[in-house]
C-alpha cells in the first residue's frame, strides 16, 4: 500500500518528524488512544515517567528535555505549545541507532486530530504517500516518536500503537487494530517500512481485476505496455536507458554471466522460462569489475515467464522479508522483458512503459502510479517503486 513519498543522525531525525517528509519514519504526530495502555506520567514528571515504559522494551538513554537539544529534528515538528504539546523530550537508543522523542499532550484528541490535519494537507499538497510509514506511537498520556525502524518494532511489542491517516496505510491481518481518537485513523503494532525492515505484511497483494477503484490503477483497463518484434527492435528501444548500444551481446556464454554484483532473474535455460531470445547489456568481468549489466528478453510465454520470477521472488523475500539490493526487477511488456539492477534504468524504462512485476505480500501503490493485473494470480505490474519520486 503506497500513495508517494520507505539512519544517519540528522537523517533519522528527519524520518522522525514525518512532518519533514520522510519516508521511513513517522510523523511526530499522533494522539495518545483511549484503548492504549501505555504508562502514564506519575509524580516523577511525565518525560520520566515515560522514559520508564519504554525502556522496558528499547533503550531510552540520556533523557533531555532542552529546547536546543541537537537530537530534536530541526523540521516542522511539533513544539511546546502546538497541538495541545505541554512538553517534549528526546532521549538515545543506540544499540538501534536511533533517537526517541517524546512528546506529552495536554488534549490526546487535539494532538491527535492536528496530525491528520496535517497528513491530509500534505497529501492535498501533492506528497500523497506521506504518512504510510508513520512513526508516530501512542501511549497514554504521551506520544514517542523513534526515528529507527528497529525501535519501532521493539516499541510496538508494549501496549504503544501507531499511528497512521493517510487512507492508504496498510494495517494487515494479523496485526492489532485499535481505535484512534479521531475518525479515519488507524492504531495498529503494524510498522510498515518502504525498504522492508518493518513488520513482515504476508497478505496477498491486491488484485485490480477485483470490484471497486484500486489505488494506482487506471478506471478504464490498460494504459498498454511495450512490444518489439526482434531482438534488435528491443535493443532500440531500450537503447537511452540502458548500455546496451556499445555493450551488448547475443551469446549463450556471455548472457549466462552473473555478478556479485548483479544478479539475473532469469536462470537456466530460455525455454524453461518461455523466452524465445536472450541478451546481455553492460560490460562483463574481465580485468575489472562488472559494470552496468542488465539482459533484455523476448518472450513467447509470459504468464510462464511471470511464474518463475514470482517464485523466485517471493524466495527471495522470504529469506529475511525484503529483496537483495543486487537482485534484478522483471520489468515486462506485453512480449518482452527487461531485468535490471539499476534504479536510475528502470526510471527511464517506466517512461517507455514497461511495468515491474511485483510480487511481495501486501505491495500497493499510490495514486498517480500504475497499477495493472498481471499474468499471475498473487503479482501486480506497477511503476511505482517505494524509494522513486513520481515522474
């Protein structure tokens, strides 16, 4: 589920205040819900208090409550004073590498109901994916902020729930759901994460061949995906986002070649996959590294095709609940295929439109993206990729 945007210091301070527009992390905005249990402030002072709880379940270290604190995000992040905010501290999980603020509201409902504001008018702006990854954590009498993914998980085993009201946020089965204060949020212990860290989302992905509007999907069937009646037509084709004018090649001992650093989708022979016709673009191993590989593909058979890269994907995936970085995307068109490594390729191959397969439990996308059934029950094709800016 994605609508448009996912820890260095100042970085996941950043994803700490979603307010800043960061995709990994949170908003430091959310209320505390009257069904959360959370520890609430005593007579040792509520940032104390605080402090307490969490450290029963992450590291919460050097609690301060200065302004000036450099831990605090810089960005537009709720003060004193704003939603209803009476206090804020910030305090250190470094074993997760991560910072921890924490913010104490006089009205849980204000603060609350200032949040969704304020998703819906940054979604309104245009940043219509902001809020998916919230890190916003209720408690009661208290909200915590973590700007480290692996703080968030370890916070959401207590009785602290997360935030989200962007519309789009996922909150898969298996995971609590809870009553927010306001309408049309969600508290869940659901921790979604773009690059995969967050919690584990085994739900199938939607299918956009199912009844009612889908996120992402045109209202009308295809907007139509690429075709090429050679090799050389293909070649042509992807010639401005790939290397393939100086560096390509047709031969079986060449296309078989993998990397360290780049790592094919399709393996073994091309029948077995339902390929009529396979190359290689990029400069393979020889006195240096390899350098830019990605192959191309005609295929006769691609539900076949789509098949074994579901499999292969969903292998993948379940290893440790994301993709290897240097694992090829199938991006397909109506009877061709390409598989990259490369971000920056496969941007300029979705302005050619082709779509990626994806297959991994619980994928969505956002509006203002493609998304369109494939050929496999359980995979959407889309243009969306979690950590790629529309357009």
């Amino acid at each position: 589920m994605r609508l448009q945007r996912i820890l260095a210091a100042t970085a996941a301070l950043c994803c700490l205040a979603p307010l800043a527009a960061c995709k990994d992390g949170g908003k430091p905005d959310a209320p505390a819900a009257s069904s959360s249990k959370a520890a609430a402030a005593t007579d040792t002072g509520p940032l104390a208090e605080a402090q307490r709880y969490l450290r029963q379940f992450a590291n919460c270290d050097d609690l301060s409550d200065r302004p000036d604190d450099p831990r605090v995000p810089a960005a537009d992040f709720p003060r004193a004073g704003q939603w209803s905010v009476k206090e804020l501290g910030v305090c250190s999980d470094k074993v997760r590498q991560g910072e921890i603020v924490i913010a104490v509201p006089t009205d849980m409902k204000q603060f609350q109901e200032g949040y969704k504001k304020y998703v819906l008018d940054r979604m309104n702006g245009g940043d219509g994916a902001y809020g998916l990854e919230s890190r916003v954590l209720i408690g009661k009498g208290f909200v915590a902020f973590p700007t480290s993914t692996k703080t968030a998980l370890a916070l959401v085993r207590s009785d602290l729930r997360v935030l989200t009201c962007n519309p789009g946020a996922p909150v898969p089965k298996g995971y609590k759901r809870e009553q927010p204060l306001v309408e049309h949020c969600n508290l869940s212990d659901f921790v979604g994460s773009e690059d995969g860290s967050g919690s584990p989302n085994l739900e199938t992905p939607q299918d956009p061949a199912g009844e009612g509007e889908k996120l992402g999907q045109p209202k009308t069937g295809s907007l139509g995906l690429p075709r090429a009646g050679s090799m050389a037509e293909l070649r042509k084709l992807v010639g401005s986002s790939l290397d393939c004018e100086k560096h390509f090649s047709t031969d079986p001992d060449a296309v078989a070649i993998e990397s360290i650093d780049y790592a094919p989708v399709v393996t073994g022979g091309d029948l077995e996959w339902g390929l009529t016709g396979r190359a290689l673009c990029g400069e393979p191993a020889g006195a240096q590294r390899a350098r830019d590989l990605s192959w191309l593909d005609t295929v006769a058979d691609m539900k076949l095709l789509q098949t074994k890269a579901k499999a292969a994907q969903l292998a993948d995936y379940k290893d440790d609940g994301k993709l290897r970085q240097t694992a090829s995307r199938l991006l397909v068109g109506e009877n061709i295929a390409v598989e990259t490594n490369s971000p920056s390729s496969r941007h300029g191959l979705y302005q050619l439109q082709f779509l990626y397969l994806n297959c991994v439990p619980g994928f969505s996308a956002p509006s203002g993206y493609r998304l369109e059934k494939a050929k496999v029950e359980g995979c959407v094709l889309t243009n969306y990729e979690p950590d790629r800016p529309l357009g």
